[in-house]
C-alpha cells in the first residue's frame, strides 16, 4: 500500500504561478500512473493532470493545457504539478491519486486507488 502526502498549496494572485508537490511512502511509485484532481468547494472532484509511469505521457484537462505542467521524479518518489497564469476558478483542494501497474492514462477519479489528503489553493482576483 501507498500513502500519498500532498504540499505546496497556498494563496496567490490571479495570473501567478505555484507549485504543488505529491511525495508517496510505503513503496515505490514508479509502477504507477499517476494523476491530479481539484475538488472546489461544494463541486465535484474533477481531473486535471495525469501522468504515465516514465513520466513520457501526460494528458490535460483542457481548461489548464498550456498553463499546467505534470511531471514526476521517481527517484524521489514525487509528483509535481506546476501551475502558471492562475485564474481564480483554479481555487479548490488539489489532489494526487495513483493507479497501480496501470499504464493507460485516465481522467476518470473512479480509476485511482490511492488518494492524499489534499493540499489547498486558493487564487484571488
């Protein structure tokens, strides 16, 4: 079993960058595809980023291609999801969630087995 812990959320300003991080415990996640979600509040929790187990795949949600990067370390047991050019219906709870020995990417939530805590952004207008 994985434990996922996700960091790096704060405030920042509409068309400001930030950069969240996903490290695992418990095993190594280089046999897993990995993904980010947002849930905002009173929404559903929605996919964002997903990323393969090499890190040579990766798949958006359109509203974020071009301004999001995923990419992973897997040597440090770490995903990354760097955010530029924020707008405010980018507020939400961030999530990473891993899908084990899977190497299709998925957007669906309903495909990941392992989820963090969460790690909030917020950008203001």
């Amino acid at each position: 079993q994985v434990q996922l812990a996700e960091s790096g959320g704060g405030l920042v300003q509409t068309g400001g960058s930030l950069s969240i991080s996903c490290i695992a415990s418990g095993r190594a996640l280089s046999s897993d595809s990995m993904g980010w979600f947002r849930q905002a509040p009173g929404k559903e929790r929605v996919f964002v980023a997903a990323i393969s187990r090499s890190g040579g795949s990766t798949s958006y949600a359109d509203s974020v291609k071009g301004r999001f990067t995923v990419s992973r370390d897997n040597a440090k047991n770490t995903i990354y999801l760097q955010m530029n050019n924020l707008k405010p219906d980018a507020t939400g709870v961030y999530y990473c969630a891993a899908r084990p020995r899977e190497t299709v990417l998925s957007p669906s939530r309903w495909a990941y087995h392992y989820w963090g805590q969460g790690t909030q952004v917020t950008v203001s207008s």
